[in-house]
C-alpha cells in the first residue's frame, strides 16, 4: 500500500448514480410538458446504445468522437422511438447535458475529499472532459484531474485509456488503483499492471440488476463504498 | 462579461514564482552538499534553455516529449557546465522535480479560488499532467482541470495547444479568457479569438525585469494581481 500515489476512478455507475440522475430529470419534463414518457425505460435504452456508439470509435469506422456527441446521436434516435416531439435545438442540449449533472452516490463527495488529501484523485472515465468538469462542479468532485478517453484518445478498455492515463500521472501503473464498481474494468486495468479497488453500486442498474453486485475476484480492494475504501487505504 | 465561461492560465511566472522557487532550493543545496553555486544564474541558464528545447518538439525535429524530460536535459547539460558532480540519480530527479514544487505568487491561490466559485478554472501551460498536478497539491492552487501541453500533444504558441484545450472545455474561443503575465501567450490567444486578462508579475525575472513590465494593449482586462482580477470578473 504504502507505494500506492495515485486513484483513477470510473464515473458512470461507480461515482454517480446516472439511472436515477435521469429518471428525475425524466419526471420534470413529463409534468413541465404534460408527457407520458417511461423515463426509466428511456434512460437504460439510452445506456444500452453506450457500448455500440462507442464501439464504432474504437474500431476506426469512424474517428475520435466525444461522448457528449454519441450521446446525442442516441438521444436522437431515442427520441423518434418514444416520439417526444417539437422540442427547442436548446431543450435538445440540455436534455443531453443531464450526462453533465449526474448526481453522485451518498458517499462519493466525502470519500473524494478524504482520499485527495493523501493521494492523487483523478478520472479514468469514458465521459468526455467537459461532461467531467461540469459534472463535478455540480456535483462536488474534488478531481486534481481529468483523464481517460478524451485526453488519450481512446475509450475503456482499450489499452491506451489506461496507460496514456498513467503516464500522464508520471507513474507506473503499479502506483495507480484503479477504482471501478465494475468487475470488467478491472480485469482490464489489472492485465496492465494497476492495482484494483471494487466499489459495488446495487443498484446502478436499478431493482433488477443482475450484474456487479459483487466482486468477482479478490481484487487489491474490495469496498462497500468511498468511505471504506478510504478507511482501508489509511486516508 | 456575461458570455465568459472558464479562464485558462498560463502557469510558469503569471501562477507561481518559478525563479525565487529554484533559487531558495539552491541555497539549501549549498549550505547541505557545501557548494558554492549562484543559483540566479543557474536558474536564468535553465530557463534559458526552455524556449529552445520546446522548439525542437514544436518544429518537429524530435517527437513528442513532455517537459520533464526537457527541464531534465537541460539540467544535466548545466550540471556539467557548473561542474555540480557526484550526485546520486534520486538527488538530481529531485531537483529536476523542483519545477513541481513552485511557491505561488502571494494572491495566486486565494485569486483561484474566488474565480472558481464562478468560472471554470483550468491551466493552459507548457507544464505535463504531472508536473501542474504535484505543483497544485504543493501550493493548493485548485483547477476544475489540467489542459495545454500535453494533453493537445502541443507545445504554446502553437495554435493547437489553446484551441484544443478550449474545445475539451466545450466551450467557444470567445467564452473564455486566457491569464498570463506575458503579453506574447496574450497575442497568440488574441488572434485565435480568446479574450485576455494581463496580470503584471514585474519581478518574474529578478530585479532586472526588461520585458512584461506593463501590458503592451489594451487586454480585455488587465490586473494588479488574481484577486484584482477576480474583482472585475465579478467573482
């Protein structure tokens, strides 16, 4: 532990609760606009168009794209389907931007700021550095940076998030843990030589996930949230 | 005013005192390995050797190298020059690592930190991930984020290493103002569309300060110090 000089966190999942963030912004613009929308059928189909959107950036058949544009080219077509109609360019945006204002867990705030004080707290996230940035900024994240995809390059798991990530940090990825609420992201940060922390997030899928609810190895850490995973790296 | 989104700063003289900073950790040197270097001329030698060993990043001449490597280079040539001999490799990464310790100006980190509450707030330097990261944790300088260099691949004043870092913002070149103490980093973010904030740092190169003495135009603003400049951005 005591060469650990580095945390790189994934976001989506493991510091905010995005299903719920959404939801509730669902639930306003149904009562401000008198639809019937489902907003948690809405919010996991655009979650389940995620990985493919990004899929075509990670394999060359189209060039680097932020994900605030992946999004939106799924929020389009998300919004044919469910046929939500005449909205404003600008209602478009800001529907898009609740990527931006995800609401973090109960202990991710807290533990942040006790883990800043002894290490560097960073994002290794598919989320692009604004959509990080203005996450925080609503959100109270203490980043000292913001790193993975856009930064790099490259989208999780690709290699290059990873390591690009590291090396910015002027570390070896032996100094580095990388801090996820999912079992896959490890597996591909600790082929590359991080350490590994599991933070399990329930009910990031909401009441019927069937996936992550816990660690599925002995990972370098296995936490039931920040605080703990603060309490155990003596932070 | 009310179109401003995020400042970007120049780090190196406009944040933090790079030359009182080395010299104060010379004097230590001395006195611990009883030597006898001027470490000002150490200092003005080792910055002189900035500009052009970026250049040759800049012009292509070599590929992509971030500033430690640079800052490391540069110090061995000066090592031998003063005939600084027998150190261990952890003594001179130390010094070489100075750069990460820099003291700030005495407004610098109050001046963020009222301009935070309003703005985004991000570094725009030559300075890599690591060396503008360790320096913040040093000198508690609180950026949302760490952008120019290394993360556009860009070396100022080209041209990519302010645009990029405005689009990872997601933001307009007219949304956000470039802070420097040198009116050449202010020219360059002009005629890139930028506005621009000049804040005078008249002892940055000792008592023989000939250049950046007082702003060269009229910039959109120009500051006594941060707190002058956090003032007038109405933070």
């Amino acid at each position: 532990m005591q060469n650990i000089r580095a945390l790189l966190f994934d976001v989506f999942g493991t510091v905010v609760d995005w299903r719920s963030s959404i939801i509730d912004e669902g639930a306003e613009i149904n009562r401000c606009k008198n639809l019937n929308v489902n907003w948690a059928d809405f919010v996991d189909e655009w979650r389940g168009l995620y990985q493919p959107s990004m899929e075509a950036v990670r394999t060359g058949k189209r060039p680097w794209t932020i994900l605030d544009v992946l999004h939106r080219e799924s929020l389009d077509q998300l919004m044919q389907k469910y046929q939500i109609i005449g909205w404003t360019e600008a209602e478009i945006v800001h529907l898009n931007n609740a990527w931006h204002r995800l609401t973090p867990w109960p202990d991710s705030s807290e533990g942040l700021y006790r883990l800043k004080k002894k290490y560097t707290i960073g994002t290794c996230s598919n989320g692009n550095v604004a959509l990080i940035v203005d996450m925080a900024k609503h959100s109270d994240l203490p980043w000292d940076m913001v790193l993975g995809a856009e930064v790099t390059g490259h989208y999780k798991k690709q290699p290059e998030a990873y390591l690009t990530s590291v090396e910015m940090l002027g570390l070896t990825p032996e100094q580095v843990v990388m801090v996820a609420a999912h079992n896959d992201d490890l597996y591909a940060a600790e082929a590359l030589g991080l350490k590994t922390a599991f933070v399990a997030r329930a009910t990031e899928y909401g009441p019927h996930q069937k996936k992550d609810l816990v660690a599925e190895k002995e990972w370098n850490y296995v936490a039931s949230d920040f605080l703990d995973l603060a309490a155990q790296l003596n932070a």
